[in-house]
C-alpha cells in the first residue's frame, strides 16, 4: 500500500530514498516513519551528549523504593533483557491547529501530522523498577528529563500499575529503528509510553522517582491537559486550580483519524479518468486499543461507507525474533500501538456530488471520533470528524484540507473564516448551496486590546531601528510599538523570540501564534505607536506586504523576501536541507545558474542579523519551493560553531527566514556559455574543485550540464573532504557521473578515510589537477572551499600555466 506521511503536507517527499533500516516481516513502506520525517516536540534546547559519554549516562531509580539504584546505560543494555516493538508516538496537539481556528489556545499549530512510529529497541520499564523494589503506597512513576527549561526540567509522571503491566509495553528505549536515538528524540535514552500522548514519553531520561502521588512536575501541571471547554485562556491563567485538577490530565490517546489522500491542494480532473478513487489516511486509538472501523461520508454524515483496513503493526506479531539487539515478540499481547491505514474506493461521479469528505474511526470500546470540536485551552486531543471540502472548477475537483501545519497558509477552515463564517455553526463554518444549512450568524470575536490607555509617544522608524538588538527589543504589533525588554526573561517561547523581532513588525507571527492571555498582557509592554511614514516604510521594507499574488518571482535584488521554513531534512548527523515554502505554489526562485542568494537570521543570543550566501539546490524550474543544503558548525570545546548554521538548525518550522538575491559574478548560460562580471565567454570544459559545503555552487552548474544532453562542455570534479560522510551530494554526482562518463568524472579525495575506502586519498593537489584537467585553451576553473583551498587553488593554477581571468572563486 502506497500511503504516505507527507501528503498530507501536499508536497514530494520520497519516502523510500530515506534512509529505512530493513523491517523483520516486509511491511509497508511507511508504516516506519523515516528519521527526518519523524516529528519532533522539544520543549527548549536539546542536551548535547557527546558519542563517547553515551555508555556512561546515568539515571537514577529512587523515592519510595526499597533499593535505590543508579544505572548506566551500559548497565541497562548488559544486565537486562533487551526488546524491541514498533510504537507510534502521537503529540497531544495533533491536529491543534483546527483548534487555532476556531478559538486561538495555547499551543502552537500542528497539522494532522504530529505523528510517527518507530521500532524502539530498549528495556521494559517494569524489569528495572521491580529491581529497585517499590514500598507499599507506591503509586506513580514521575519521570524527569536532562532538559533544563525555564520551569525546571521536564517531568511527567504515569501510574505504576501500568509501568508494571507488561501488557502497556512501557520501556526504556535508547535506539530508534536500529539507530542510536538523535540527539531530538532523547539521545541516549528516553521513556517510550506506547498508545499514550507523546508527552510521557519523557526524553533524556535521568530520574525515575517512584512515588504516591502524581507528579508535581510544572510541565505535568500545566501542560498535556484538557480543561473542560468553558474555561478560557484567561480563566485558567488567573485560577491555578484548573490546572492542579488530575482528571483532567491526559494519559491515552483518543481515537482519530485523517485523509491524506486526497491531497491538500489536489486535484482530480473528471475528464478521461478511472472511475474510481481511492480514499486513504491512517487512523489510531489510545490505551492499545484497535481501530475496529473507519467510516466515510459524503453526505455530511447523513450516510457512512465502510473502509479497508490495513493493520502492519499485526505483521509484527507473527515472529519472534532478534532485532536491533532486542526480541521481537509481540505474540502474547493483544494491544494495538500503531497507526494502521485505511482506504476506500469510491465512484469519482459520487465525489463529483459531494461537497466535502468526512472520515471517523471507532475503536473497539466502540468510542468514536465526535462530529463536533471539543475546543480546550491547550488545544490538545482534537479528534472531530477529519474533514476535506470538495471544489468545484468547472471539470475539476480540487481537494481541501481543514488546515495546512504551523504559519502555512490555506485550508477551509481560514477559507471560510475569513468570509466570516462561524466554524461552530455545525456545518463547518459554510453556506451549502441549496442544501438547507441553517443560515450563518458570523462570529464576532472578541478583540483583545493590546495597547495601553494614556500612552502617546509617537516613535520614528529610526527610533525604532535603534532598538533592534537584545539590549532593548522593540518591536512592532498593528503599528503599535513594544518593548520586550522586561519579558525577556519571562517569555514561555524563550528570550530568543523576542529578540528576532527587534526592529520588525511582527504582527502576522505574533497573532498567528499567541493566545489571548498573551495578547491581553501586551498592554505592559506597550511603549508607543509607529507614525504614518514609518508604517509604511516598515511595511515596503517587508515585502510580505506587497501583492504576493502578482510576484513570479521570489528574489529580489533590492529587497529582502520572506520564505517559511517548511521542512528540515537531516542527511547526516551535521548536514541538513532546509525546504522553505515561497510565497505561492507558481512562483520560481529567480536565480540563475551559478548565482547565489543571501539569507538573513537574527543571531539568538545578540539579535544582530546574520547574513551569509548561499547557493540552494533547487532546481531551476521548480516551483513554489527553495532547498539549501548546509552543514551546520557545532560547538566544539575548543571552536565556537556557526553562528548562522546553528541559528538555522535551531529555527521551529513555520518560521520566516530573509532572503535576497541573485548575487555573483559568474552566470552559466548553457552549451558552454557563461558571463564573468557581464562579459560573455565561451566555454569547452569546466575544472570544478570543491570541498566540503563548496560543493553546492559547483553542483548547480554541474547539474545544469549534464542534465542538457545537447551541452557538450567536458566537466571534472575535484571534490575533497576528510570522511566519506562529509561528501555531500555524492549520491546526485555519482549518478550524473556513471550515466554521463563521457561527459564528466568525478574524483573524491579524502585526508581521514576508512579503511574501506577504495577511492583517492590525502588533499587536492597541484599534481591532482595536472592529472585530471591540464589547461588547455577553453578550459575554465569554478572554485569553492574554505579560503586555504582557494589560494593554493590559485597559487597551483597560475604555475601551471591559467589565467586569472580563467579562474572563478565563488
Ligand atoms: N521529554 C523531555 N525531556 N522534554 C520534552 O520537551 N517533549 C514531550 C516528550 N518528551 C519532551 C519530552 C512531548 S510533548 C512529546 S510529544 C514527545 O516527547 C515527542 O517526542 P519526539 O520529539 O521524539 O517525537
């Protein structure tokens, strides 16, 4: 069954070229959710644990037992017995966003993809707890993390009944399908709670203290609850006792459902089709319970149609074996903890009727997804009824989803929001045509005043520009300005935030983001308001503010453009893609071949901007979509990393970043023709000498050769590195190389290879180049690496005889 993850975001992603370790019984293609896809829910920074101190790490067993112990996690992986089961994380915001319509809560954006699963290798919690000895009145099991956070660390607490049911399969993971566990997902170790919300799952573990109450832990408090609905975000901020009630705590999952297929954004033609379509999505329950139906309708829930449901957690059952190091046996236990699929063909002339999809799942406690949004300050555990509307153009039907995940725009329920319509109406929000929908009152919300009576100050642009740094951040709301400086550290989403929006008008991210309480405070901050002509400066500075529609294309050269980061794909433990969205699905980039663009980030700790030039992989004719690959700088004892690489590790998606461009001097043409500076050249063969991230300038051209069969120009790729990991792109110039060797050769040299590797050795020499490309008339040299590489590049090449005006230093 082809189901994929990432439709529901509407966009490409190949599942299969993930990285997949081999699954036992062969299951289908994502039912294991690849690691760069796999959610991520860190509540601040992420503990850096160095490789060599991962056996060492100590946590604790203690509190009302009789045997107080501290373990390694050498100890847990040797002394006890070691299992392994697929597990599906869910973040009890799933589907938070659709809550974010209806009513801002507090709580950032999910879409419906706040979920994943995995094979986790580790110990039964049970085993190491039942060492240590629980006393009589011992009742819970609080967890805490290595995370240190503004409330102190993390911590959440479950019954120790069901830490002792092995029937729960609660454990002790510390590797994720076959792999070590990343450093976001609780490098080295973390509790796995299966068929409960994500959040007790609690990561970094270090201490498990038995107790007889529940945690007291601010984050088992004030987070992961459901408060009954009347209680407004003011009401629980101004009365601590919602919070401290247990009832209202979450621990299983409740059951849900979504379509991924139809897409967001698809569209299905009824012209010259099958017949039929097929409707799929995945579905799951809380507490181990299975899904025991799931229903369409598309009649708004008059009518309901049965579906196929595939279930490739069960294939899991039929084995006993070893796996990842631990035993794969699931066969005693009857409890489902996996997302299962389901799907359903229907009568595309049936679709054509209809004027939405409508999915609900039933588990086997016959508890069933609700029509109807049970709305909640947190926003947490929404399950109504997954809703795709159908529109109708003409011989076209295009699909949309309630919500598209984080600041992305689109989806119905904005759709009909901003055409005024009341998404608590009961008909979601919309006016049926001729359907006999009750008439829709618009919704009134209440606006929450932000400013503060009396205050008068009018405040120039360059007033405010003064204040763009973390000494004292202003920023701009409605033309309003604030000052941050007393919230700095106070503020839930970290000082950080508000320092990148010093100087800014932050309004879209503001409002997009904060809940009404957060709003109501903002009086305290407020300093004064923008005058007219700063207004309008600020906003011609911020060309999100221009028709985004009429742009086709997205650099400027003048002004900075804002690209939302949409996804982080990690290809190695230090070198990610960054996918950011541009502003429409139609528009290009705009940058030519060899030219690169700036990006802009405030630097978290002193709010200055940073700036530095990068040269995205995208393909020049793709659309809608900007790729940068970059290798991220970490910290290391004796260097500090990059400032902008970490900055970009560390941004959320959703989160705008700057862009300007095309830069460079040099433009590849095609079929040999180039400019250096506007002066038009023509080519034979191109020397490309790289190392490390220098690769991306040199791969774009390279790229854009190979791929124009009619370009006759002859390439050589002298590409250097230290590891064979550090080789970035290799799989893409590999692939030109072998089908293209007429064409092209590509040669990687390495100074700190394996012993395994069959390939050059040591750094790129004068004598290398002489080897692979001497010069001769037409030859031109592209260069890219650290600024060492580059003079020697330019010392060997003038001895053997180039030119200056025949080298080109990106
Ligand atoms: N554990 C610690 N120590 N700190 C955290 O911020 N987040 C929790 C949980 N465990 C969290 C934590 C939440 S809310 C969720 S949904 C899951 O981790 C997410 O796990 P993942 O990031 O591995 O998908």
């Amino acid at each position: 069954m082809a189901h994929s993850f990432e439709d529901m975001f509407g966009r490409a992603v190949n599942l299969m070229a993930a990285r997949m370790p081999p699954t036992p019984p062969e299951t289908v293609d994502s039912f294991l959710t690849s690691p760069g896809l796999f959610y991520v829910r860190n509540h601040g920074p992420v503990p850096q644990v160095r490789e060599d101190e991962i056996q060492d790490w100590e946590f604790s067993i203690e509190g009302l037992v009789e045997n107080p112990m501290t373990l390694t996690l050498r100890q847990l992986m040797s002394e006890y017995e070691q299992v392994t089961y697929p597990i599906t994380l869910v973040c009890a915001g799933n589907r938070r966003k659709e809550q974010n319509q209806v009513r801002k809560s507090k709580g950032f954006s999910w879409g419906a993809a706040g979920l994943s699963t995995a094979l986790f290798t580790g110990v039964v919690m049970s085993d190491v707890i039942r060492r240590a000895r629980p006393l009589r009145g011992a009742r819970y099991v609080c967890m805490e993390g290595a995370d240190k956070l503004p409330n102190g660390f993390y911590g959440t607490s479950v019954k120790l009944n069901w830490a002792m049911d092995d029937n729960k399969g609660i454990m002790l993971a510390y590797k994720m399908n076959g792999e070590m566990l990343r450093p976001d997902h609780g490098k080295p170790l973390r509790a796995v709670v299966p068929g409960q919300i994500g959040g007790r799952s609690v990561k970094w573990l270090k201490k498990l203290i038995i107790t007889n109450a529940p945690s007291d832990n601010w984050y088992h408090i004030y987070d992961n609850r459901v408060l009954p609905t009347m209680v407004s975000p003011d009401e629980s901020a101004n009365n601590p006792r919602w919070w401290y009630d247990e009832r209202y705590a979450i621990y299983d999952l409740n059951v849900n459902s979504a379509i991924t297929y139809p897409a967001h954004g698809e569209r299905l033609s009824l012209i010259g089709l099958p017949e039929n379509y097929r409707i799929k999505g995945y579905a799951y329950g809380g507490g181990g319970r299975r899904v025991s139906r799931v229903e369409i309708s598309l009649d708004k829930g008059r009518t309901w149609q049965l579906s196929d449901i595939n279930y490739p957690e069960d294939l899991y059952r039929g084995v006993n074996q070893q796996l990842y190091g631990g035993q794969l046996d699931m066969s005693w236990r009857e409890s489902c903890f996996c997302w299962c699929f389901w799907s359903l063909s229907i009568k595309v002339s049936e679709l054509k009727e209809a004027d939405d999809i409508l999915v609900r799942a039933m588990d086997e406690a016959m508890n069933i997804q609700p029509r109807d949004m049970y709305w909640s300050v947190l926003g947490m555990m929404n399950n109504p009824w997954f809703r795709v509307a159908i529109i109708k153009d003409g011989n076209l039907l295009q699909f949309e989803h309630p919500t598209q995940p984080a600041l992305i725009p689109g989806g119905w329920m904005e759709r009909v929001k901003s055409a005024g319509g009341d998404l608590t109406n009961g008909h979601w929000g919309e006016q049926f045509g001729g359907g006999g929908s009750a008439p829709i009152e618009r919704a009134v919300e209440a606006e929450v005043k932000m400013t503060k009576d009396g205050v008068d100050r009018i405040i120039t642009i360059d007033e405010l520009r003064r204040h763009g740094n973390a000494d004292q951040p202003w920023f701009v709301l409605n033309g309003e300005v604030y000052d941050g400086t007393e919230f700095l550290g106070g503020h839930p989403g970290g000082a950080q935030s508000i320092i990148s929006a010093a100087g800014l008008d932050s309004t879209e991210e503001f409002m997009a983001i904060h809940s009404e309480t957060a709003k109501a405070m903002m009086p305290k901050y407020h300093v004064g308001s923008l005058d007219g002509v700063s207004r309008v400066a600020l906003r011609e500075g911020d060309p999100q503010g221009q028709s985004i529609e009429k742009r086709k294309v997205f650099l400027q050269p003048r002004a900075w453009t804002k690209a939302a980061l949409l996804e982080k794909r990690i290809v190695s433990w230090d070198t990610r893609i960054f996918v950011f969205q541009l502003e429409h699905q139609e528009q290009t980039l705009g940058l030519p071949v060899g030219q690169h663009l700036m990006v802009r980030l405030r630097d978290p700790v002193t709010g200055e901007a940073v700036i530095r030039s990068y040269t995205p992989i995208t393909e020049i004719k793709e659309k809608g979509l900007l790729e940068v690959l970059v290798k991220i700088y970490f910290d290391t004892e004796e260097i500090k990393g990059g400032r902008m690489t970490l900055a970009l590790d560390a941004l959320p998606l959703g989160r705008f970043v700057d862009f300007k461009g095309p830069i460079g001097k040099f433009e590849y043409l095609g079929r040999g023709s180039c400019t250096i500076g506007g002066e038009l050249r023509q080519v034979k063969s191109f020397l490309m000498i790289c190392a490390g991230s220098g690769v991306t300038p040199i791969y774009q051209v390279f790229r854009a050769i190979i791929q124009d069969p009619e370009d006759s120009t002859y390439c050589v790729v002298l590409d250097g590195n230290r590891l064979f990991e550090d080789i970035l792109c290799k799989q893409e110039l590999d692939a030109y190389a072998t089908e293209n060797s007429d064409r092209c050769k590509v040669v990687y040299t390495l100074t700190k290879a394996h012993e395994e590797w069959d390939g050059m050795r040591g750094r790129i020499s004068g004598d290398l180049i002489r080897e692979h490309m001497p010069w001769s008339e037409g030859t031109m040299a592209l260069i890219c690496g650290p600024e060492a590489l580059e003079t020697s590049v330019r010392k060997w090449l003038s001895e053997q005889g180039w030119k200056n005006s025949d080298m080109v230093f990106f």
